[in-house]
C-alpha cells in the first residue's frame, strides 16, 4: 500500500485526477485541493484545504502550507493534474522529500502545453501528457489519456 498525496485546483483538475480512482483504491490516499468544494464519495484518509493563490505574495504561504503537509503525511507518491498549488508541493518534495512526483497534464492541453505543464515537466519524476501534439513539448513525457466516464 502506498502513501499517495493528491494535490489539486478545485473543478476541473480535481475532476480529471480522479478518474483514477479506481487504481488509487487500496492505496491510503490523502487530498489537498485549493478550496472549499463537494468532494467526491471517496475514502480519503484526510483533506488539507490550503490557500487559493493565483501567481501572488499567497504562492508564499503555499509554500508553507506544502512544508507542513509534506512533513506530516510524509508521502511515497505525489500525483497532480494541477493546477498551481502543485508547484510548491513539487519543487519541496524534489528538494527534501522522498516522494515520487507524477504529473499529468490536463486534457484542456491540447495543441499546447500550460504553465503548469511547463513547470512540472522539469519537476516530474513522471509526465504525462493526453493529446498527440503535445510529444513536442515534452520529449521524455508519456501519452496516456484518462478516459472521463
């Protein structure tokens, strides 16, 4: 069983990551999105709400918030679809942690790559891109698309 910490925007991002539920069932999983929201019927072992920042002086306090979460759940697996907050969770367990960063980059991605794709394929230790234009930009990412029920 692994320890997976799933990082996320609300909506759309969170929509995408958890169509993988089901491969991330038996697993202990934990979520940390950016703010309030419905969440979805699943057993996760804990939710952190963290602050919503959108490229301002509150990326600061992601970065603080990342610490404490990293340090408490200690994961083996950092997985995203993004957006933003997955930066600092990124760029700390990279430089002090020991989990394994895999990214995927959003579906809405299609002829080219967004910001946050662009960051996390140089902190990814797995990428993942959906749409065949996008082997381009990220030459050592994988295609595989996650299929929306």
């Amino acid at each position: 069983m692994s320890k997976i910490l799933i990082v996320s925007s609300v909506g759309g991002h969170l929509d995408e990551i958890l169509v993988l539920a089901p491969a991330l069932r038996g697993h202990e999983v934990t979520l940390v999105v950016n703010e309030r929201c419905d969440l979805p019927a699943f057993p996760f072992r804990r939710v952190y709400r963290i602050c919503h920042a959108e490229r301002d002086w509150r990326v600061a306090k992601n970065f603080a918030e990342a610490a404490r979460i990293l340090v408490a759940e200690d994961p083996d697996i950092l997985l995203s679809a993004g957006a933003g907050p997955v930066v600092p969770f990124a760029l700390l367990a990279r430089a002090f942690g020991r989990a394994k960063v895999v990214f995927v980059e959003t579906a809405a991605a299609v002829t080219a790559p967004s910001l946050t794709g662009r960051l996390m394929y140089l902190l990814a230790h797995d990428f993942f891109y959906q749409w065949t234009p996008l082997a381009r930009y990220f030459p050592r990412g994988k295609l595989a698309r996650l299929v929306f029920p």
